[in-house]
C-alpha cells in the first residue's frame, strides 16, 4: 500500500523537505526554498565539475548556461525535486572523478553509493546509473585493479540492499521469508 509510495520522489528527498519544514515551518516558501537550494547546489556543482574535467573557463560557462537555462530558471523554484535531484547527480559525476583521478578503493565504495542514493531522490535518476557504472568499470578494467572493481560492487550492492529495505520495508520482509508465495503481494 504505502510502502511503494516513495518510490518515484524518493524518501531522501522527503526527508530534505520535511527538516527544511521543521526549521523554517510547513509552507509553500519552504518548499520552494529547498528546490532553490537545489539549483544553487547545481550551479556550484556544474562549475566545479566543468572545471575538474575541462577547465576554469569551461566550469564557469557550463555554470552560466545552467543558471540562465529556461527549464532550471523555471523548476528552481518550485516545490519538486527535480533541482536537488539533478545536483545529486552532478555531484555523483564530481566523485566519478575524484575516485578516477585518485584511485582509492574508498571512492569507489562511496561512488556505489552515490549511484543508488540518488536514485532515492527521484527514481528518473536510474537513467544516470547505468552510465556512470559503466564509465567506472571501464576505467577500473583499464587499471587492472581489482581491489576498486570490488569497492564499487561492495558499495552498489550495498546501496542496492539498503534501497531496497527502506523502500520496500515490509512488504520485503514478508516476500523474503516466504509468508506470500504470491507476487502480486508485493503490489498491495
């Protein structure tokens, strides 16, 4: 029943919006306030990952193009979790670097991570999953370290495991232990 209905804005983002409700009140300006938060998060996070991958210059026209565009000028200020959610996935791409250039298993853990949480701001960020997997894997191959290929599997399937606890709860708990031999339970 309920347990599904965080699925598609995901439980992170209810909780950014319901601390924010509780420091500044429940209101529309709150929730406007977080979506503003979110588009000032990805304006700061476009620059900086323009500048890791490119340049200075390249960091402050992707960041310039990004505030002025139509659709972030537009959904920056409204209560949805389009803004925090494509931050999320700007910084994700900023660890993707990070953990290129310095080659520490522990930035591959937090990179599994990165790549299932953000999916628990809004689910349309699967889309950014694959990719960013994809990249890491490559360059892990191309290292030949193992030790970083296991780090990111740790962290996806760890990330995985706890998405799949925290959004599926109890319905999880009766499809594991076999209660309900029924799959259409899952559903209800």
């Amino acid at each position: 029943t309920g347990s599904l209905f965080f699925v598609p804005h995901g439980r992170t983002y209810w909780l950014l919006l319901n601390v924010a409700f509780a420091l500044l009140g429940q209101s529309l300006f709150t929730a406007r306030l977080v979506s503003l938060m979110g588009l000032t998060a990805l304006v700061v996070g476009t620059y900086l990952v323009g500048r890791l991958y490119v340049s200075h210059t390249v960091g402050l026209w992707s960041a310039g193009l990004v505030s002025l565009a139509w659709l972030s000028f537009h959904v920056g200020h409204l209560a949805r979790p389009d803004m925090v959610a494509a931050a999320a996935v700007t910084g994700t791409i900023g660890l993707l670097y990070w953990a290129m250039a310095r080659r520490q298993p522990a930035l591959y853990l937090g990179l599994g991570l990165a790549i299932i949480w953000q999916m628990d701001l809004h689910l349309n960020l699967i889309h950014f999953a694959l990719p960013l997997t994809i990249v890491a894997v490559i360059h892990i191959y191309r290292e030949r370290s193992w030790a970083m290929l296991a780090a990111l599997g740790a962290g996806l399937f760890l990330g995985s495991a706890v998405f799949a606890l925290v959004h599926l709860g109890n319905v999880f708990d009766r499809f594991a232990t076999g209660a309900s031999a029924d799959p259409a339970a899952l559903l209800n």
